[in-house]
C-alpha cells in the first residue's frame, strides 16, 4: 500500500484491534511492525485466558495473537512486519527502514500502539557479574515459545506483578522449577489469590526481599538477596526480572511529540489525540501494563475517534493539562481534559498510584471537585473516575483526600 489514510504503527491488541476497525469501516489503513511476525506479545504467552471479548472463547496467547492477526488481513488491512519506524514528522510523515532500506510514509492519520517493555536489570541497578541467565518475562516466553529453548533449570524470578505469575506458568510449560519469587514490598503486587498458582508449583514468595548482586562468569551461577534477616545466598542457574512495565515510547523521544513523565508515554486528550492532531495513541503505550482484551477494546474505541477525524468531525484540540496533586499519584490518562463529547474514547480518567493510599480521589476545578471516587487501593492496581462533559476553561487538579 502506497496511499494509506492511516498508519498503525504495532501490530499487539491494540494496534490490530483499531486496524481492523478502521479497515471494516472502508478505510485504506497499513501495519507496520519491526518484529518478523505480527500479534504482539501475546504470541509469546502460551497459557489461557486470551480472547474472551474479542472472540467469546478461551484462547492461548498464540492462537489469540493469530486470530487477531486474521481478523485485520480479512477486514483488508495490509500489514507489514520487519519494518522499523525510526522517526516521526509533523502531519503524520512517519520515516522507516527495512530490508529495502530508509522510506519515508505519509497518511491523514497515524496511530501509535507500540506497547510496553519490562524495566530491565540494569535500570534496577542490580550489581554483581554479567553472566548469561538474566532475562525478561518477554525474553524467556520467546524463547520458549516461539524457539523451544529452555534457557535454566532453577532460577529465581524477581517481581510479583501479574506477569510475573505469567512467567511462572512458562516455568512450568518448560520443566523449570524456580527456587523463589522475590518481592521488595510487603505483599504482592497483583491479587492475592495469585499466591495459589506458586503454592501449587512449591515456588516460595519471599516479601520484604531484593536481589542485590547476580554472580557468574558466562552463566547465573548464584544470587544474593538482601532480606529481613540479614543477607542470604541462593544457588539459582538465573534471573527472570519481571514487570516494572513501561511503555516503549523510544520513538517520541526527539519527536515533536511531548512525553508525559509521569507514564512515560504520550501525552493525550480524550480522543487519544497528541499535541500533533494527525498523531494517535492507544494501548499499553499510554500507561505501562494493561491486559490484552482492554487494550483491544481501547484500540476500537480510538479507531472510531480516527473515524471521526477523518471526516473532521471531532472538535478542536482544547482544555488544559491536568496537575497531580498528591505524592501517591504517578499517573494519570489523559492528561488534557477538555470538554467531553459522546464517543470519545477516554470518558474516564485512568490512575495509577506509586504507593498504597486510602481516601477519596477528587478531579478539581477552581476549588470545586468536579467527580470523586472512594479508593482503598495498592500500587499497579486500576484505578478510574469518571470524566465529567461541562468543564471551565481553568486548570484541573487531581489529588487524594486521604482517610484519617
């Protein structure tokens, strides 16, 4: 496809779910994806549940991956992997690279929903070696997935977010049996039935815990954790690090594009539209993790915003950015509210909390409090609160009231 009207530029939930909305509607709309295979990283997830909004059955990641992919191809959408975007232009001019070498691709509208990635052991600031061994979540369920590889035998796996449980179900699908889970908090991050699935496969969870060296030369050969009772050595052969996610937004960074710091990802109004009006975002990318099926149904919801769009039906790109008001706020989608309109894809505002808070979360306008909801919630969790349609044109502030 030379002319597309719309560029998608990942190929995960998100991105193929708007595609193949924008496709059935009769829109010319091209995928590009650097990976050689399209669906995102739910090919690598080989486990249940996928699929249950999307296709009202049970589906392995793989097999959700590839329907998602069929579903886009059938609507018309041309899809294309092995391409790396490597620049974003002003107007929707998006410059790439590929086995044919750099191009340069012009559409009415570009939708970014390039996802997230795991905070890596570097940046956890993780000392000791460098041996072979330490891998992400992604990493691991790619190579045993996708390659068949059983990259260890008993490592340890740092994190207690969901995807950390996600590993432990690749662990168990590859004939590893991890000595430990390592958590620095004081309970795990996802819900607390997920302890049952490690109690099933005797893989301890130890809180309060990090792990503060890795050791071996070419292999992990050992790890020390730091723990409440003074420093402890186990014999793992290596390192899952797990969650932390944020999202992959390497490709604002020199863009015209502003990046919100508190997400890490683009800044949007209630339309997913960025500052650039010809520029879209949706999925993971806006927040850090969400599961498969909500980034597939906010990718629809954008996709008709598009719509919308292009027929310069949406109003003008207005209102004012919103301020986090309290330290427990990390962040907070979207972050310019203006006022709202039937059919915007965001009509709630999404929260996400750097530590546990109690209390009522309150949207404010000129001291007034706009809409509030009651919270009891620890980090990660999802967090919402409606967005009201009449707004002045003042700042607005989100904070937490907290409970005595």
């Amino acid at each position: 496809m030379t002319e597309p009207e719309v560029i998608v530029i990942g190929s995960g939930p998100a991105g193929l779910g708007a595609a193949t909305a924008l496709a059935r509607a009769g829109r010319r709309v091209l995928v590009l994806e650097r990976e050689a295979q399209a669906g995102g990283i739910p090919r690598h997830c080989g486990h249940h549940p996928f699929g249950m909004r999307e296709f009202h059955r049970l589906l392995r990641g793989p097999d959700y991956a590839a329907r998602l992919t069929k579903a886009a191809l059938d609507a018309g959408v041309t899809i294309r992997t092995r391409t790396t975007v490597i620049a974003l232009h002003p107007g929707g001019l998006v410059q790439i690279t590929d086995d044919a070498g750099p191009a340069t691709l012009a559409a009415k509208a570009v939708l970014l929903a390039t996802g997230v990635r795991e905070t890596s052991r570097a940046a956890r600031l993780i000392g000791g070696e460098k041996p072979g061994g330490v891998l992400s979540t992604g990493a691991l369920q790619g190579m045993v997935h996708l390659n068949g590889q059983r990259p260890f035998r008993q490592p340890v796996i740092l994190g207690s977010e969901l995807v950390a449980f996600s590993a432990l179900l690749t662990c168990r699908h590859a004939g590893i049996r991890p000595l430990a889970m390592i958590e620095p908090a004081s309970r795990i991050t996802t819900r607390s039935p997920a302890r049952w699935l490690a109690a099933a496969m005797r893989v301890p969870i130890l809180l309060h815990s990090d792990i503060i060296a890795i050791h071996g030369r070419t292999r992990v050969d050992g790890v020390t954790l730091a723990t409440p009772a003074g420093p402890r050595d186990l014999p793992a052969d290596g390192v899952i690090v797990s969650g932390r996610f944020r999202p992959d937004a390497a490709l604002l960074l020199g863009s015209h594009l502003p990046i919100d710091p508190g997400s890490g990802g683009p800044v949007i109004d209630r339309w997913g539209r960025l500052s650039d009006p010809a520029y879209f975002a949706c999925g993971n990318l806006l927040r850090g993790v969400e599961t498969a099926g909500w980034c597939w149904s906010e990718g629809q919801r954008t996709a008709r915003a598009i719509l919308a769009a292009l027929q310069d039906q949406l109003p003008e790109p207005a209102g004012a950015r919103l301020k986090l008001a309290h330290p427990a706020l990390r962040l907070a989608v979207p972050q310019v509210i203006g006022a709202g309109a039937a059919g915007s894809p965001h009509d709630r505002l999404q929260v996400r909390l750097d530590r546990p808070a109690k209390g009522q979360l309150r949207l404010m306008q000129d001291g007034r409090v706009l809409a509030s909801t009651r919270i009891d919630s620890l980090p990660e969790r999802r967090l919402s609160l409606a967005l009201p349609h009449g707004l002045g044109p003042g700042p607005l502030t989100l904070t937490i009231a907290e409970a005595p």
